[in-house]
C-alpha cells in the first residue's frame, strides 16, 4: 500500500504565501473591476472600442435626448409614436416576430435605423414596402472608408451632403426605396416611408461608432436620422446579447468569481500532487480539422443569409478566368465566343459546356435560388474544371 503524502513545514509555508497573494489578487481586481473599460470592437453602446458606439450614446444624453438601452426582445417595443430605435449591425438573428414587431413600430410613427448586411434582415418581408432580401454584402469594399455623396434632397442629405462609412454592403434596386446616399447601382443608405413612420438603411455603422463619429458630416447625418429632440431614442443592445437578466447577473457575480479562483486553488493543488504520483499518460496528438470548420462555417452563413446564388458566382467567375487563361483568350468574352473556342481547343462534341455557362450566368443574379440547384451547378464547374485540366491538381489537359 502507497504511503499517503503528508505536507511538510515547507509545504505548509508555501500554501500559505500562495493563498495570501490569491486573496491579495482577488480584492485587488473587485477594486478595479468597476473601472475596467469594455473594448470589444462592435457598435454596442458599452464599448469604447474605435467600432464601439459609447461616445455616441453618452453624447446624445449630455445633448438633451431621452435615450435608452433597450435590453429586451424587439416583439415588447413600445408604440413607435415619437421614438427611434436604432438596430446596429446585430449579432443575433432576425425572426419573422422580430420583423413584424418593427414594421408595427413604423406603421405607428417610429423611426428605424438598423446598419450592415446584418440589419438588412430585421426589416419586413416580402410583400411590404421593403424586403430583406435587399441587403447584398460588399466584402472587398468594407474593407476600407470612403466618402460617400448624398444621391437625391431631403432633410437628412441637406444636414449632411456627404458621410464616411464602410460600405459593407448596398442595397438592391428598388424602386420603393428613396436612395439617400451612394450610386443607383449601389445605395448605401436608403429610406423607406411606411405609414407615419420610416426605415432607414446604412451600409454599415461606421458613422454612429466612435472613430467614424468624428469624420466631417457624420454627427450631422446621424443626428438628422435619429429626429428632433421630443423624440424618445431607443438604443437596442439585445441583438447584441445584452439582456436585463444578462446586466444584473454580470454585476452580482463578483462573489461567484471570487469562488471560481478559489476553487481553482484548490483543483491546482490536488493536480500538483497526482502528477507525483499518478501514471504519465501520452497526450494525443491534435487532430486539426480548422480548414473543415471554416468551410462549413461559410456554407452555414450562405444558408443563413439565402445567398446560394453568391456561392454560384464565386465558382463560376473562378471558372471563367481559368478557362480564358488556358484558351488564351480575354477574360470579358462572351459565353458563346468561349464554348466555341474551348469546342475546337478540346474537340468537343455536345454544347453542355455552353449550357453550363448559360446556366450559371443566369443563376448568379437569382435571389431566389435554391441550394439544391446552386449545388448542382458548382458541382458541374468543378467537374468540368478536372475534365479540362483547369485544376491545379490536374495539370495535364485531358482530351
């Protein structure tokens, strides 16, 4: 039988000095925990992050506004009569309630703003006066600032010619829509007018965060949306996963931390003395399936968002600049002039090329297709990439 470990005068020292700068760091962080700033880099109204959105919400309360927090779901709004609700870029998803609740809120009077390609889905469905649908992603131009002009007059543009966003994303034409700012292919801000209220669309938060607050014009644009003064702004930090609930168990739980680091104390102790004794067991070597995750993480955003057709043409404008690299022709020919070119290259009998490039151009400005079809089109590209020898692991052409 082992003998049991019994602690020495040493031992006991060295539990002892190590308990006391435990309860040293302990009261140390609840002294400073009250003074620790929220940093996180989104448009919450409790981060002072460049992309958070604390200066704004504290500016418009030392400037005589009636604002509030809203940490509750979208379906317990109150009457939109004299209110604004501001929906920036949101984490959480939009539910059909959701959606209803905020068209009521603007049939009653309520002024919307929600921002991003996230907040596009928080607006009503089809069938009203705007669609969610609209609201396209603009990855490669979010990346960067622009100064964007102001596209037709109203009281919002005639406050504010010109703004500073991140254009992440533009809106799809629609007549219905009243562009404010950017091009008519490509709105980044639009208004909808519904009932007493309206919906007011930005291309991404960037003028309401606290770097993009102080670009030129910015301040004027988004005070001209929120309204006037009278107006009650409602501030919505559930999507951002801030609920009531949420705030007081964060404000009650300094005890619980206190626990926690005890508790790993002691946990750290017992490990220290198994590890004299226990058996040295080899560790198993990581199996890393991040290049899996991120593409089915993708695939699961394009389900979300409905955007088989941006899957199509990611794969199919790929296929098209491999196919004129190897026929040694521009890259802005027609369809017609690349089948009969890859025709002759390849000695191809049957026009099935040609009717998957026909295919494909038609089905990448779908909104509405499905994924099964979208699937089945990305399948052919890929199967005709390795039949032509177009793919890097198939370098030699096939006849």
């Amino acid at each position: 039988m082992r003998d049991s470990v019994i602690l020495t005068g040493g031992d006991r020292k060295l539990l002892l000095i190590a308990g006391g700068l435990s309860v040293v760091l302990i009261a140390v962080g609840i002294f400073l925990s009250g003074r620790v700033t929220d940093t996180v880099e989104m448009p919450t109204t409790y981060s002072a992050g460049s992309a958070g959105a604390k200066a704004a919400y504290l500016l418009l309360a030392a400037s005589g506004y009636r604002v509030q927090r809203w940490e509750r779901q979208l379906e317990e709004l109150p009457a939109g009569d004299s209110t604004t609700l501001i929906v920036a870029e949101p984490e959480i998803a939009a539910s059909a309630g959701t959606r209803v609740a905020l068209e009521r809120f603007v049939e009653q009077g309520g002024t919307v703003i929600v921002t991003g390609g996230s907040g596009g889905f928080f607006v009503a469905g089809e069938g009203n006066n705007f669609d969610f649908r609209h609201a396209i992603p603009d990855l490669i131009a979010g990346l960067t600032w622009e100064r964007i002009a102001s596209a037709s007059p109203s009281a919002i543009t005639r406050a504010a010619p010109e703004i500073t966003l991140a254009p992440q994303a533009y809106w799809y034409e629609d007549r219905r829509a009243t562009t404010l700012y950017g091009t008519q292919e490509k709105p980044r801000v639009i208004k909808y007018e519904r009932g007493n209220g309206r919906l007011i669309w930005w291309a991404s938060a960037t003028p309401l965060t606290n770097a993009g607050l102080r670009e030129p014009g910015n301040l004027e644009f988004f005070l001209a949306c929120i309204g006037d003064r009278g107006r009650l702004v409602l501030w919505d930090e559930y999507s951002h996963r801030h609920s009531r609930s949420d705030v007081r168990s964060r404000r009650g739980s300094r005890f619980m931390w206190i626990g926690g680091q005890a508790a790993a104390m002691v946990a750290a102790l017992l490990l220290t003395y198994s590890r004299r004794s226990g058996p040295i067991v080899v560790s198993k070597a990581e199996n890393r399936l991040s290049p899996l995750e991120f593409v089915r993480t993708l695939g699961a955003v394009y389900r979300r968002a409905g955007a088989a057709s941006v899957a199509v043409d990611i794969g199919y404008e790929r296929f098209r600049y491999q196919l004129t690299h190897h026929l040694g022709i521009a890259s802005t020919s027609s369809n017609e002039h690349i089948e009969r070119a890859a025709m002759r290259r390849w000695n191809l009998e049957d026009r099935a090329l040609g009717d998957l490039l026909r295919s494909c151009e038609a089905a990448r400005e779908d909104a509405d297709l499905s994924a099964n079809t979208a699937m089945a089109l990305t399948r052919s590209l890929a199967d005709w990439s390795a039949r032509l020898g177009l793919s890097p692991r198939h370098p030699k052409e096939n006849g």
